[in-house]
C-alpha cells in the first residue's frame, strides 16, 4: 500500500522541528492509531484524539494542517516502523531458507505486536481511504512495490542455488504476499488470532514450496 499526497489540508511546509515538537508529533500520531483501532476512522475526529491526550484540537491543528495530513502521517509511520522493524531481521539470515523464514516470520511479529496499527490501517483503507478530490490515501502501488522486490531476491536465491530453481518467482511473491497481507484484515475482525501460529504455519508452507530437494 502506499501513501497517496494529500488533498485539500496540505501538509505544513517542511521545517526543522525540535525534540519537543517531534515527540508532540508521534504522541498525536499514537492517540489517532489508538482512537481509530477504537472507534474507527469515520469517528475519529480531531477533537476525539485531542482529548484522548488531553490536549486541545488546537495543539493538533498547530502540528498538522488537518485530518487528511494527520492520517497521511499515521500511514507513513506505520509502514515505516514496519520497514525499521522487518529488514534488520531478515539481513541477520545468512541462507535463503532462514531469509525466507525471516521474511514471513518478521511481518507477521510486527502485526502482532502492533494489532492496533493494523486494526486503524485496515479501518483508513476500507472507509477513510479516498479523500475529498477522489485520490486514495491508502492504495495498491506500495504492495505492487513488495511483490516486486520480493521476487527480484526469490530470484537471486534461485540463481545462487539457494532456493528451488523451478518455481516462478512472480507467482511465488504474489502467494507470499498475499498471505502476509491477509493477516490485518483477520485481525480487525478476530482480535484473539493466534498470529504466531500463523507465521510457522505460513513459513512452513513456502520453506517446502521453495526449498532444494535434499
């Protein structure tokens, strides 16, 4: 998914922001993740996160332009924690099983332990995903750009003799992807999924479906 420009409520022009200021930003960014998980995007006003941190819709307003610029940011953050997350794993395997392992592995801990951020980025991509002018703030260009990058390593492990040199790497990112991506979709509706029951289960699957034969 990827983080579309913003409509009518423009970001606020770049500026060099103090420790106060950026720590003021990610407080406002955490009670907007935490009041959409809650109540949901549609009732998530600016007014509702203010009062979740006790601070007026003003302080919002003086650090973000509005809702749309607010929201943009909480989907920037969460892929971005999700990015700082997963790579430093999957690089500390050294084989092409373990990376895969990794790889599966990684992203679904992240979903688990930050439920609330899939929870909210399911609710801005299912009601709060197109804005005023008709762009979407969340859409398909970001998971096209996984897919991809997913199969250029399937296929530098295949060359390196690493992984299963007959499988169609395309086709294997597409099914990889596709399983990790279902999981926030489950956990919004199923709060109690056992999320790491999953990732073996999942990572099994396709450490089989891709590894050489012994």
């Amino acid at each position: 998914m990827e983080v579309a420009p913003t409509g009518p409520d423009e970001p606020k022009e770049p500026k060099e922001r103090t420790f106060t200021e950026n720590a003021r930003r990610q407080q406002i960014v955490a009670a907007a993740i935490d009041t959409i998980a809650e109540v949901g995007f549609a009732q998530a006003s600016l007014a509702r996160i203010a009062e979740r941190i006790g601070v007026s819709k003003g302080v919002i307003s003086y650090h973000f332009a509005g809702k749309d610029d607010l929201i943009r940011q909480v989907v920037i953050e969460i892929f971005e924690a999700a990015r700082a997350f997963i790579i430093p794993l999957v690089l500390a395997e050294s084989t092409g099983p373990a990376r895969l392992r990794a790889y599966i592995e990684s992203n679904l801990a992240f979903m688990r332990e930050h439920r609330s951020s899939m929870v909210a980025i399911v609710d801005i991509a299912r009601n709060g995903g197109v804005m005023a002018d008709g762009r979407r703030r969340v859409d398909g260009r970001d998971a096209d750009v996984a897919v991809h990058l997913l199969e250029q390593e399937l296929a530098r492990l295949q060359a390196a003799g690493e992984l299963r040199g007959d499988f169609d790497p395309r086709v294997m990112a597409v099914a990889i992807r596709g399983a990790i991506e279902s999981v926030p979709y489950r956990l919004a509706g199923d709060p109690d999924l056992d999320v790491d029951r999953y990732a073996k289960e999942i990572a099994t699957i396709f450490d089989l479906a891709t590894r050489v034969a012994d």
